[in-house]
C-alpha cells in the first residue's frame, strides 16, 4: 500500500509539473510570436465593412472593446474596425436579415480552456472602436453584448427592441429614441442613460457597479434593479408604472413624475425627492433608510402603514383620492409633503 501511495504521490507531481512546462512553453512561444510582430512594427489598418442586404436585426458578441453605435449620413449600413494585417481579429457575417459581429477565437481559445493570451496579457490590446453605422430608415432590433469595454449608443432612433447584456464595462446611451422596449443587464459596470424616450416598457439591471439616468422619459412601465452600488436620477417621468428593486446600496432622485410606484428594498438607503405621483405608492422595507418627499399635501394621500419595528414618521389615515402602502419589518422611512 505504501508503495501504491508513492506511485500515486509521484504521478501527481509529474502530472502537475508537466501542467506548469506545458504553461511555460506556451507562453515563451506566445511571447516570442509576439515579439516578432512588434520587429515587424506593423501598425492597425482600418477596415470598412459595408453591409449590403437588408438587415431586420443586429446582434453584437464582442469582449473588451469599444463599441459605438452612430448615425450613418447616408442610407448605407457599414461597420469600421481595425486590425493587423496578420492578424484578424473579428467576424462580421450577414445573413437571413441578421448583421453579426463577433470576435474570433485565438487558437489557443480551444476546449474549455480560456483565452490564454488575454489571461496572461500576452495579446496586445485593440485600442481603436468598433464603430457601427446605421441609417436613419433602420426598422430592425438591437442585441448588444460584451464581457468588458464598453457600448456607447448616441443620436439613434431605435425603432424595434434594444437589449444590452454585459458582465462589467459601461453602457452609455444619449439622445436616445426607442419605439419598443428596452432591457439592460449588467454584473457589474455603470450605465449612463442621458435625454432618452422609450415609447415602450423598460428594464434596467444591475448587480453591483454604478447607473446614473438624467432626463429620460418612459411611456410605458419601468424596473430597475439593483443588487448593490451606487444610482443617480434626475428629471425622470414614468406614463406607467415605476418600480425599484434594491437590495443594498443607495439611490438619490430628484425630480420624478410617475404614475405610480413599487419600492422594493432589502437594505441600504433610498433618498427620493421632489416626487410627483398620479395614482399612489406601494413600499415594501426589510430594513433600510427611506426618505421621500413628494409634491402635494398629505390631504390628498389614504395612508396604510404595518411596522414591525423601526421608525416611521407617517400615521394611517382615509380620504385622499391617491394612497401610501407601507410595509416595514425593520429600518427608517420619513414622508414628506409640500404642505
């Protein structure tokens, strides 16, 4: 048995180091390719890809890059990008009414394995934008995804859905018009929405990171969520229903016009002022600290309250042709009226 165990013992130890000389080795042999490139000093060449069948969808798959999505001048679809003479590094294909852009895999991208010239830097960075062009007459859907970088979207009209998916980076959107609805999810990053319309529903998630949102307006119903991190909104207005889902972190807003809300917080703080509601407000509290402060009188609010514990400022009350529902295990919530 002993010396079973000393086989076993030194098969690891050979499996392990030949783990380790199979790293090393393609490493050296990814570092010199390398090296040999920059000897040849080769620079990136753009590349214009113009898209000549028509197109009812666009669908983006990228990692770390710089995506913008801009009007063209003309009625052309067309996407720039860079690469090295030697060395492609994306797949637009079009087809069956759908655009695709993707990367491509390196070859050591093989298995389950991951990109080991990204893991160990050894693949130089792609600094230049992939830049999407799409003419104003566009009907067609937007399905954008990347693992890091970022996605910009400004001056478009989007006429079918937008859906925006990423594991961290930034997603910008500015001076943004949606006929459809509209749903981001990000693990992490920040989402900036900046003078944006969307005529249908909306959803914005996030696990963790940072969302800022300055003048957007909403004809339909919005969500938002958000595990953890830091939320921003200034002059929002919401035709339906607005609901927030926090689990920890914080959220300050100012000036928001809705019809009616649904605050859902586990934890954390949420400062809401200068609040204009048609219709009521629904909260439901674990614990946390709540703040908000709304436009007109108490008179014009029924209140419903059920505390478990902690501290509430409001008193059930009837009467009012709108309503306050509040229910509250544990933390603090203070209403405020303007008179």
């Amino acid at each position: 048995m002993k010396h079973i165990g000393k086989l076993l013992t030194t098969a690891g130890i050979l499996v392990a180091a030949g783990v380790l000389f199979l790293g090393i080795s393609v490493y050296w042999l990814l570092h010199t390719e390398q090296k040999e490139s920059h000897q040849t000093d080769m620079e990136y060449e753009e590349h214009i890809c113009t898209v000549a069948e028509e197109v009812t969808a666009i669908k983006v798959r990228l990692d770390a890059e710089q995506v913008e999505i801009r009007p063209s001048e003309g009625d052309e679809m067309s996407v720039t990008y860079y690469e090295k003479a030697d060395d492609e590094e994306y797949r637009i294909t079009s087809g069956n009414g759908m655009l695709r852009i993707e990367r491509k895999q390196t070859p050591f991208a093989f298995w389950v394995l991951p990109d080991m010239t990204r893991m160990f830097g050894i693949q130089e960075k792609n600094a230049h934008p992939v830049i999407l062009y799409v003419p104003e007459n566009y009907q067609g859907s937007y399905d954008l995804g990347i693992s890091s970088g970022s996605i910009t979207m400004q001056d478009v009209w989007i006429r079918d859905e937008l859906r925006i998916e990423g594991t961290s980076g930034n997603v910008t959107c500015k001076n943004i018009i949606c006929d459809k609805d509209v749903s981001t999810d990000l693990t992490s990053g920040t989402l900036q929405i900046n003078d944006m319309t969307v005529k249908g529903d909306c959803r914005f998630g996030l696990t963790s990171g940072n969302s800022f949102i300055n003048e957007a307006a909403m004809e339909g119903d919005l969500e938002m969520t958000m595990t953890s991190g830091d939320s921003s909104i200034q002059d929002l207005d919401v035709a339906g229903t607005f609901r927030y889902d926090i689990t920890s972190g914080t959220c300050n807003v100012d000036q928001l016009a809705v019809n009616r809300m649904e605050i859902e917080m586990t934890s954390g703080k949420a400062d809401l002022n200068d609040c204009a509601i048609h219709e009521g407000v629904d909260v439901n509290m674990t614990s946390g600290n709540l703040t908000l402060r709304l436009k007109d009188s108490e008179n014009d609010y029924s209140v419903l309250t059920e505390v478990t514990s902690g501290s509430c400022n409001l008193s059930d009350r009837i009467g009012g042709d709108k309503y306050i529902n509040l229910d509250m295990t544990s933390g603090t919530a203070d209403v405020f009226f303007a008179e």
